[in-house]
C-alpha cells in the first residue's frame, strides 16, 4: 500500500515509517500540516496516517476535512494524544475512518492500516465467507468445518465473522472488543482471550490444522496455512 | 506502594451533591417569607400607630373634654359657696339642673353626715368613697343606671360631687373601637397579601439566578442569568454572577486546556519510549545467549510498564472527565438492559475460566438517559472485581431493576468482602484494601465506577452480600436515578 504518514513528532514518524516499510507499504511522510494536505491533493495515497494535532494551522482535523469536502474518499486513519470521547468522535466525524490513541504498540497500528487498507468492498457482498475448509454462511448464520456443522453463540458468530472478513490479517484484542462488541471501554483484564480461545476450541476440536492463530504481542488470525 | 493519593482525602468534600430541588424553599427557610414576615410586621405596627393616634384624637379627646368642663364647673360652684355659702351653693346646683335640657349634669352635696342638700342624685355612690378626686362609676340617675364621670371635693364640712352622664360618649366610644377592630382585620388581611405579592415578586426575581445555578451544578457552564433589563438591584446581582461565570469559563477553559496539554505532552515521550523499546526489540531478533535473552525480557517488561503508566494516565482521565460533567453532553436515551447483557457476556467467559458462575437477573427493558460506553465501563469495573476477588467454584451475580426513583444495578460476589473502614475508602483514587495488595489492579476502577454514577447523579453503595458470615462478600449497587 502507498502511505501518507503526517506527523510532527520526528521519533514517532521514523518508527512508524520504518515499520510500515518493513511490512511491504511505500511510506510517504509530512511533518506538518499543511505539507500533508498538499500532498494528500495532490497524489494518490491508499491511506492517511494523520498526527491529530499538528502544527502549521493545518491540523489533522481540518485536513480530512478539506480533503472530504474535495471529494477525497481515501482512508484516513488518525494518531492522537488526545484520549477525550469527544475528541475521537470529533476525529470521527470530521471523516476519519479509524482513531488510535498514543502510545501505541506498533502491531495495533499494523493491524488497523491493513484492515483500513483493504476493507471488504460494499458492492458485491459475500453471502459465504470461507478459509480452507471453514465455512460461514451470512444467511442461515450457520458455522461448517468440513461439511461439518458447529454450533456457536450468536456472539461467536460475530466474532468469526470479524475474523473471516479480516482472514490472514492480524486483528487486535481492542479491534474485536469495538467491531463485534461495540464499545469504546477498557476491559482490565483480558477477556477478548477467552472468548477467542473458546471459538477456538469449538473450531479446532477434532481437526488437526488449527485455523485461528495467536500473533505474538499483536491479536490474533485466522489463516489457511500453519 | 501509592495507598492513598494526594486528590484521595479530600475527594468526598469537593463532589457536588445531586442538585437542590428547583421548587421553592420550605415555608420557614424561604427568605421570601422572611421578608413577607417582616413587611406584615412594618404594616402592622403602622397601622397600630395610625389607630393609636386616632384613638387618642377620638375618644381620648372627648373624655379630656368632659374632665375640663367638670372640672371648670366644679372651680366655679366652689367660688360660689364662697361667696354665698351653703344656700347659694345649692341655688346655683338647682339653677344648673334646670338648664341643664339634655340631662347630662350630675351633682350632689351633702353635709358632713351624708345628708343631700342638693343634686340629682339620691344617695353618695359607693365608688366615690374611694380616695382621690375622680371616678368613673355607675350611678342612679333619674331613675336609670348609667355610666357617669365623677369629681370629688371637699368643701369644709361640705362634700360636692360634680359629674357628667357618659351614655352617650360611651356608646361614641363604641362606635370608634368596632371602626379600630374593622380597620385591624382589614390591615391583617392587607398585611397578608402584601407579604404574599412580596414573597412571589421576590421569588419570580429570583428563579433566573436559581435555574442558571442549577445548570452550573450540573456541569453546565455555558449557563447565564437572564437579566430583566430594569437595572435594579437583582439585575446588577445576575450581571455580577454572569461576570464571575465568565471568569470561571475562561478557568475551566484553561484548565481542561492544561490536561490537554498533559495528555500530549505525556503521551508523546510515552509514545517515543514505547516506540524505541520496540524498535530496539525487533532489530534484535531472536536473541542468541542467554544475556541476550535476559535484555530481550527487560525490553518487554519495560514495554509492559509503559502501558501500565498509559492505563492508569487514561483511567485518570476518563474519572475527570465524568468528574466535570464534560461527559453529560454526550448523554441520550438508551435501553441499558442489553449493555448489562453484553457486560455479562463479555465477563462470562472470563469467570468460567476461573471456575465461577456468573449468574444474571435483567428485566427485559431499562430505558434511561446516559453515556453507553461509561455505563459499561462502570458495569465491568464491577464485573472485573467480583471475578477477581471471588474465590474458584464462587458465584457473581449481576441484577438489575427498575426502582420507583430510576434504575438500580448491583454485582454481588461471594468473596472476602471488605471491612468497613476499607469500605468507606472504597473509591478514593488508588486506594487498595490490604486484601487487595496480591491482586493486580491501580486501584482506580471504583473510583471511576463512583465518577460514572454521580455523573448520572446516582451513587454507588457498598455492603456486604451476606451480613454476619466470615466471608460476607460483596454487594456493589449502583444507583442511577431518573432525570
């Protein structure tokens, strides 16, 4: 993916473009403000990686807001040290897609541009979503492994729903908790584990290939291959 | 290590208790009523004045008069006995009851045994025995008892009693003192009404000020008084209030542009270590030595801290922002029945994997005004202790209902409980039980539990689940009344 990463902060911008490069995306990066919108106008990018503060009179906010009102659909995922409610529904509505809050681990941050990057296209929704011989069906929501039926929650569903959709990407323990459950809160204590480790069970049982992996310091994936 | 923190003590002062009533004051503590009472009291004594002065020009006025006709006329009957003795002194008597049409005059002269010589009476009234010189008694006159104003004088071996019939002063007398009672229940209904105007003008006055505070208390700054625009006294009240207002935005301002401020320039370094602790870790690589391997582990560790400080810096955050009422703006209708749902849901698994029930008592319906997100959190900050204070094979419960006043919640474990002093500590920032010190935790999560509920101008109570057992568990309520 070709990246825009508007950032102030010069340690923060080298460790996030150093990563995102080191994950196989062209980086291209703006310390302020108004340089980003220029360049954000100007070519075309996959996604925006915008500082929520910046200096320059231009901040983050503004600049999706320019570029929206321009027409400018492409993927803006915002970087803040403001944790306020308010100022991430301010981000939000302003036209961005996704909002992280600083410090971050550099995995979280991976994992929400892969999934902002290749979001499942609208127009041709999927009726089946399938990784190797795992099938989901959106219809009857009924889970098969094999030809095999498996029953799972209605949560459960969701969950691999969210995961099917994202399958060979890794998806985050806070991603789950705001895409299938729907908060914005602090868990405490891990619970998102459990609940994967017991789709887990109910998948893997009996098969000798698991299909969702745990990622090391980042989430978890489902994949074909080991 | 951090038992109680600075903010800790002083915590329970500083919380604004849910807002006055924005009905009138009880009867006697209303101010208005004060000033009605002491209106009433000024009309009154006024008016006591105006009688007084009445009274005295009236009635008053009319018996001076009497005493300064007997008494001339009794000057003058002496003078006559001394010029023409006994005789001449019962002439003049005679003379003046024969004048005398309205048959008013009362006079008597006796000797010294009691024998009348003259006068229209038949016998020395028995008051007039009496020392002194003037009575007002009732005599015989003409066959009729009336009341009568009497002077006595002593005349050598004579005594002279002069009077005047008082029928029909007295009955004047009495025409003026119904006049007085008459007038006096119209001032006491005068007085009534007026300190009723007075109460309700001061009282509409004042319901701009009253309604604007209200709003502040409740987190509401933008708030201001409406100024009636006749520049008295309580326009320049509300116009002073209003400035102070001002001032205090323009604080508030500043200090949340502060914490701003704190938040960015704290998780910008946090970011920066965080961002080469693990730019360090992934140009390691696998380590190939056990020191290596040792360093590799101190990275992670100090990663691990990193987020630690963020979480309890964001958990610090979210309890000042629900603290200020910032939050509220953000309130709207919401069923909170299936958020408690997905709460438990979201816990269920957590404390079956610690060998607990997590056992659930919802109503299908509990519609109230509030923040979604905050609710949860509170809900699970609960959740998280219960499971985390309960011992394996324990049972957390998470009921609701619906109460006359609003909604109530409570999560109930079986677990150690708390003593109540750490009870009454319970919800200070970083405070931690004795019992709590194994378990990890910042100490926080009741702490924004409580924040949440007086956001919603709710409270949160602790008891114990089961009263009088060695582990008598815990029972958090929390109480969120309807807007």
């Amino acid at each position: 993916m070709r990246i825009l990463l508007v950032e102030d902060d010069a340690e923060v911008a080298r460790f996030v473009k150093k990563g995102l490069q080191e994950a196989g995306h062209t980086v291209e990066h703006a310390a302020n403000g108004r340089d980003g919108l220029f360049l954000a106008a100007s070519e075309q990018f996959d996604l925006l990686v915008l500082d929520r503060m910046l200096p320059g009179g231009v901040d983050g906010v503004r600049l999706v807001e320019t570029l929206r009102s321009q027409g400018n659909r492409t993927p803006v995922l915002f970087l803040s040290a403001l944790s306020a409610v308010d100022e991430r529904v301010k981000g939000l509505k302003a036209g961005g897609d996704d909002y992280l809050v600083k410090p971050f681990a550099f995995a979280e941050l991976l994992a929400r541009v892969e999934a902002l990057g290749r979001r499942p296209s609208v127009d041709a929704p999927a009726t089946k979503l399938r990784v190797a011989d795992l099938e989901l069906d959106l219809l009857s929501r009924t889970v098969t492994r094999a030809g095999k039926r498996i029953d799972v929650q209605p949560r459960e569903f969701r969950l691999l729903e969210h995961l099917m959709r994202h399958a060979g990407q890794v998806v985050t323990r806070t991603m789950l908790l705001e895409k299938v459950w729907d908060y914005h809160f602090d868990p405490q204590t891990n619970v998102i584990d459990v609940h994967v480790s017991r789709l887990r069970q109910k998948l893997d049982k009996g098969f000798d290939r698991p299909l969702i992996h745990t990622v090391r310091n980042a989430g978890y994936m489902i994949r074909a291959e080991p | 290590m951090l038992r109680r923190g600075g903010h800790g003590s002083g915590q329970l002062r500083r919380r604004p208790a849910p807002g006055p009533a924005l009905g009138p004051p009880r009867l006697l503590k209303s101010a208005g009523f004060r000033f009605a009472l002491l209106f009433a009291a000024i009309f009154s004594c006024a008016a006591v004045a105006l009688v007084a002065v009445l009274w005295w020009a009236t009635a008053g006025a009319l018996d001076r008069q009497t005493d300064v006709a007997i008494r001339s006329d009794a000057i003058a009957l002496a003078e006559r006995w001394r010029e023409a003795g006994v005789t001449g002194l019962a002439e003049a008597i005679e003379d003046r009851l024969a004048v005398d049409v309205e048959n008013e005059a009362i006079y008597l002269l006796t000797d010294a045994e009691g024998r009348r010589l003259a006068g229209n009476l038949d016998r020395w009234p028995a008051a007039a025995e009496e020392p002194g010189a003037w009575f007002r008694t009732r005599v015989l006159h003409d066959g009729v008892a009336t009341e009568a104003r009497l002077h006595r004088m002593e005349l050598s071996d004579l005594r002279l009693l002069v009077g005047r019939d008082e029928t029909e002063r007295q009955q004047l007398r009495r025409l003026i003192t119904e006049g007085v009672i008459w007038a006096s229940g119209a001032v006491i209904v005068f007085a009534l009404v007026g300190a009723w105007l007075l109460r309700e003008a001061l009282q509409r006055r004042m319901r701009p000020v009253f309604v604007t505070i209200t709003a502040i208390a409740g987190g509401d700054l933008s708030s201001r008084v409406v100024l009636s625009g006749r520049g008295d006294e309580f326009d320049r009240l509300a116009a002073t209030m209003n400035t102070m207002l001002d001032r205090i935005g323009t604080l508030m301002e500043g200090v949340r542009g502060v914490s701003d401020a704190i938040a960015h320039d704290l998780r910008t370094p946090i970011a920066r270590a965080r961002a080469k602790l693990e730019d360090a870790l992934a140009d390691a690589g696998e380590p190939a030595s056990a020191e290596g391997a040792a360093l590799r582990a101190a990275v992670e560790q100090g990663i691990a801290d990193l987020d630690g400080i963020t979480r309890i810096f964001q958990a610090l955050l979210r309890i000042a922002e629900a603290e200020a009422g910032a939050r509220r703006a953000a309130f709207a209708p919401l069923d909170l029945a299936p958020v408690l749902a997905d709460a438990a849901e979201i816990y269920e698994a957590a404390a079956e994997a610690r060998g607990q029930h997590l056992v659930t008592e919802l109503p299908e319906r509990l519609e109230m005004v509030g923040d979604r997100d905050l609710l949860l959190q509170a809900v699970a900050n609960l959740l998280d202790n219960a499971i985390k204070f309960s011992p394996s094979g324990g049972t957390v419960q998470l009921s609701a209902r619906a109460t006359p006043d609003g909604v109530e919640v409570a999560v109930t474990d079986n677990g150690p409980g708390l003593s109540p002093e750490d009870r009454a500590h319970a919800g200070e920032r970083f405070f931690r039980a004795d019992k709590a010190r194994a378990t990890p935790g910042s100490g926080l999560g009741l702490s924004l539990v409580r924040a949440v509920a007086h956001l919603h101008a709710g409270e949160l109570v602790l008891e114990d689940a089961m009263p009088g057992r060695a582990c008598p568990g815990l029972r958090a309520v929390l109480r969120l009344p309807r807007p």
